[in-house]
C-alpha cells in the first residue's frame, strides 16, 4: 500500500469529460504530506494515455495502482491495473457471460482484500465481481434481494471485514410504488 501519509488523486482538465483527445488531460497524481506531488502517472511505457476517466483508485500491498475507467458518457467502464513503474499489468472489462453490449461494465466501486483480491460493483448488472491482481476473474455474484436491485458500495477496514453499505436502484422503487 502506499504510505499511510501519501493520497492518490484522479485529475483531469476543466470543461466536459468527453470526449478525450490527444489534448486532454488525464492524470493521478501521488501527493505526500507536505501535499506536494511525489508522481505522476498519465501515459503507460509506450506513451500511450492510461485512462479516459479515472473515478475511482486504490492500490494494494505491492504498490500496484488500480483505477475504475470511465471510458464514456454512456455509462461503459473497466478496469486499469498498473504498477508504480507506469507498466500496464491489465485491462479488466467485465466478464463476457455477464456483460454485453446491451447490460455493458458499468464499475461503480471498489475494494481490496489484506490477499490483493479486487471487488468491484457491475452498476448495470447489479453484480460485484472478483478479480485477481493479474485482472483474471475469480468469481462474481448477482446482487438482487427480495425482488429489489441494490446500487453497492465497499469500505474494507483494517481487520479485514468487508462492509457492504447499499440504497435500491430508483427504478426499482418507482416500479413497486
């Protein structure tokens, strides 16, 4: 993990999120805390941009950084995985059984496990989906109880419990009323 006192920040350039063009912007920076920038990663080893719309970032045990991509206004996301280095370890876009075209990747939150497992929300799935550090899916689960779809949210604390918070899904609740 990085250090305690370090924070990860997802920066882009003003104006609207997309599109993206060679011209934008799309940045994490590493801050310490005297919050000055330590790093900064935007481009992979072949110069190439790293995300379209970084929302989400955590890193694990082994200084790897994981971003939640958003890749545009519809709603379609991944998964970016890459060591402090700016070497691309991954590209997760969702589990083909699950995901299509029509029910897209749609990560809304994540965490991670003390073993480096990655848990991600599928938003338009209603899922959450396990991966390993390497971006290969272990398992995923439907999340929908008693006939209502819940929109999830993780917080894993220090002694490893995993903390699932949720509200149902707007639709869901206007359908029922």
């Amino acid at each position: 993990m990085f250090k305690h006192d370090e924070l990860l920040l997802g920066l882009r350039d003003q104006g609207l999120k997309f599109p993206v063009t060679d011209f934008s912007t799309r940045q994490i920076a590493v801050l310490g805390v005297d919050y000055k920038r330590k790093a900064t990663f935007e481009y992979d080893e072949n110069g190439r941009k790293l995300f379209n719309y970084a929302f989400r970032i955590i890193s694990d045990s082994e200084n790897n950084i994981y971003v939640l991509d958003l890749i545009n206004d519809g709603g379609h996301g991944r998964v970016v995985g890459f060591g402090y280095e700016r070497k691309k370890k991954f590209v997760y876009n969702g589990y083909s059984i699950l995901n299509t075209p029509d029910t897209p990747f749609f990560p809304g939150d994540i965490a991670i496990t003390p073993k480096n497992i990655l848990l991600i929300t599928d938003i338009y799935n209603h899922a959450m989906h396990a991966i390993n550090a390497n971006g290969e899916m272990l398992d995923y689960k439907v999340q929908k109880i008693l006939e209502y779809v819940f929109h999830v949210v993780y917080h894993l604390i220090l002694k490893g419990f995993l903390l699932i918070g949720s509200e149902p899904d707007e639709e869901e609740t206007k359908s029922t009323s």
